[in-house]
C-alpha cells in the first residue's frame, strides 16, 4: 500500500507544528505555559449570541438539525447582502453573489481548487495567513510570495513582481486588516491592485476576516467591493472567528463575482453540506445586531494591544502598532538568527509562546507574532519572565 500521493509529498507540514510541539512538552513537564501563539480568542461570545443559538435549538418549525439548502439560507445570504449595503454601501446579490461557509478557511481553500489549474500561479502577499501557502499547495497551484515590507508600511510593491510571474499568474490574494502585521489597508492600495489585476486579467481574492476589530477610532477598514468594477472579478471572505469569538463555531461567508462564487459552490456540494442551520440564523441574527455585539471584544484587545506595546518597549523589543487584528507584529532580537530560535528560547527559558515569523511565509522571517489571548495580567508577566530571562 502506497503512503499517499504525490500532493500530500508537495505538501508542507503545518508551519507552527515545532513551536507547538515544544510548548505541549513544557505543559507535560509541569511548566507555566504563556501561550499566546495561535490566533485562538480565549473571550467568549456575546452573551445575546448565545442566547440566540439557544432558541435556534429548539425553534421546532425550522427543523434546523435537517440537512441546509447546499447554497445556504436565504434568511443569512439576505443577512449578509444587508450588512455589506450597511457597512460598505455596497450592493451584492443575495441569490447569486453570497455563499455562507463552514468558516473563511475552508471556502478560501475550495475555492483555488475551483479556480487554480496545476501549475498555476497564485500571487500571494507575505507574511500571511499560513492557511493560503497550504491552500494553493493542495489546489497544485504554484505559490507566488509578494513580500510585504515594513518600510512600506506592509504594502505590496506590485512593480517587483517579474513580468514572467504576471504573465502566468490567475489570481492575487490580499489581506487587510493584514494578518500577521496588524497593517491597514488604503484605498490608493486597491485601486492599485485592481488596475493591476484588470491589466493581467487576474482574480482577486480579497480577505476582510478582521474588518471589524479596529483599535483606532479613525480606522474604519474597507471592502475591496467599494472599487468600481471590482465585482467583475473579486471574491471576498468574512469570518465570524475573531470579532465575534467564535472560532470553534466555523461560520464565515464569500461574496463577489457570481461565477467565482457558484464555482466554489460547485466544490462545496461535492464536499460537505454546508453550515447547520441554527448557525446560519445565528450568523443571520449577529450581522443585524451591529457593533454593540463587537465592543466588548474590541476593547479587550485594543487594552491587550497597548499592554504589549508598553511591555516590548520597556524591554526593548521593536514592534509596530496594528490598527486591527488581535496581532502584535514584533522584530527578533538581533543576536538571534531565526524567528524560529528567539520563539524556541523564549518558550523554553520562560514558558512563553510566540508564533515565530517564518511560519507565515518567507518574507515572515526576521519576526514574531504575538497573540492577543491572553489577559492584561498575563501579557505582564510573560513581558517580565523575558526581561528576566535576560534573552535581549
């Protein structure tokens, strides 16, 4: 019996899978473990998500524990077309431009297996969301790394892609609020991406997860929908993960460009039966209920954000400032040659965890991430333990 084929041999290990490893032997080892490496919100929903989700379980006339419609509801797609008039002003077409999904990673994945031939390039800016390098690794696609770099505020330069990249590639993914950086997106940087993307006839995948959890008060992240013409071409995906803390419910949604959409539905009906429907009215209930659900959740973090800030340069440890995201974007020390030694002997010194940089992509390295999941008392004395630990 063979050990598998040739896609799974292509394919990477999950980029943190050291990382974690230490960190679960430093828990069976006894050790206090600060972990505040994987994106996982230790916040619980808003207590009205609950409730509804609650009362979803047991409405009988909905007999919501059937199998859902494979396209989803039209009480969540009529939900969702509402929140992007809301929140965006734009206009998207409930029946045939929004598809719910069991979470943002998923459909992000099904989706270059609908539209990647193999070979194919994705252009990809990095650092990211280690989950695109995974998606375009199972589609056969062919990964195109767009650094972003912090003297240019984590934009990408389009001009430094090669003209032989251009020519082959189908699709460009951006990210804003960026994760890993915390980086904010511009409207000058879309149009630059649009034009650019119109110009070569590419895709646009565009990932707004973190659109809601701003930090700053004039920060008001957009869609990449708002640009005129970009439906023709743009799919764009939401997740319920992070702003509403409920990561382990998977509950997302892709809107844009009709045939993209119903291709990904295509894969979708092959592969799994789509979101429970007590989630989906859930989700339905959550878009209309507006920011007062986010505001907790959005405190939090923006007070986790400055502890950190406050701690790192106190220690001496260069980080930038995210607007967004539940991330904190730091700098190595200088003595250490990887992000993958300076996360190791922070874990094994001090029994706090980072993500080390590397793991979101090639231009990651020289970085850390660091999550905001931890309480502002934690995030203190993981700070303390470093400087103690005497690692600068």
């Amino acid at each position: 019996m063979k050990d598998g084929n040739e896609r799974i041999r292509r394919l990477a290990p999950y980029p943190f899978a050291e990382i974690n490893k230490a960190r679960d032997k430093a828990l069976e080892a006894g050790m206090d473990v600060i972990d505040m490496g994987v994106g996982n919100p230790d916040l619980r929903p808003h207590p009205l998500i609950s409730e509804h989700f609650k009362q979803a379980l047991d409405e009988a006339e909905h007999q919501n524990h059937r199998y859902p419609p494979f396209d989803g509801l039209m009480e969540f797609r009529g939900a969702i077309a509402g929140w992007y008039s809301e929140r965006f002003g734009v206009k998207v077409d409930a029946e045939t431009e929004i598809l719910p999904l069991i979470g943002s990673k998923e459909g992000i994945a099904k989706f270059f297996l609908s539209y990647l031939d193999p070979g194919e390039i994705a252009i990809v800016t990095s650092p990211c969301y280690p989950a695109y390098i995974g998606a375009v690794g199972i589609s056969d696609g062919t990964l195109y790394e767009l650094a972003l770099r912090e003297d240019n505020a984590f934009h990408p330069d389009l001009d430094s892609i090669p003209e032989e990249v251009r020519s082959k590639a189908s699709v460009i993914l951006v990210n804003y609020p960026n994760n890993p950086t915390g980086a904010a997106e511009s409207r000058e940087l879309y149009e630059r991406v649009l034009e650019f993307a119109t110009r070569y006839d590419l895709a646009v995948i565009s990932d707004i997860a973190y659109a809601d959890l701003s930090m700053e008060p004039d920060y008001r992240a957009m869609s990449f929908l708002e640009l005129s013409g970009a439906a023709e071409r743009t799919i764009e995906f939401y997740s319920f993960s992070k702003t509403y803390s409920m990561p382990g419910w998977r509950l997302g949604f892709v809107a844009g460009n009709s045939t993209m959409v119903g291709n990904l539905l295509k894969i979708k009906t092959n592969m799994d039966f789509g979101v429970f429907m007590a989630m989906q009215r859930t989700g339905a209930y959550v878009l209309g209920a507006g920011a007062d659900l986010i505001e907790p959740a959005r405190r939090a973090y923006t007070s986790r954000r400055d502890t950190v800030l406050t701690g790192l340069t106190r220690i001496g440890i260069k980080a930038t400032k995210p607007p967004a995201t539940i991330y904190v974007w730091a700098s190595i020390p200088p003595r250490y040659e990887s992000s993958m030694e300076f996360a190791k002997d922070v874990l094994l010194k001090t029994g706090v965890v980072f993500a080390p940089g590397r793991g979101f992509g090639t231009y990651g390295e020289g970085y850390i991430r660091i999550s905001l999941i931890q309480n502002e008392d934690r995030i203190k004395e993981a700070i303390d333990r470093i400087e103690k630990a005497g690692l600068l």
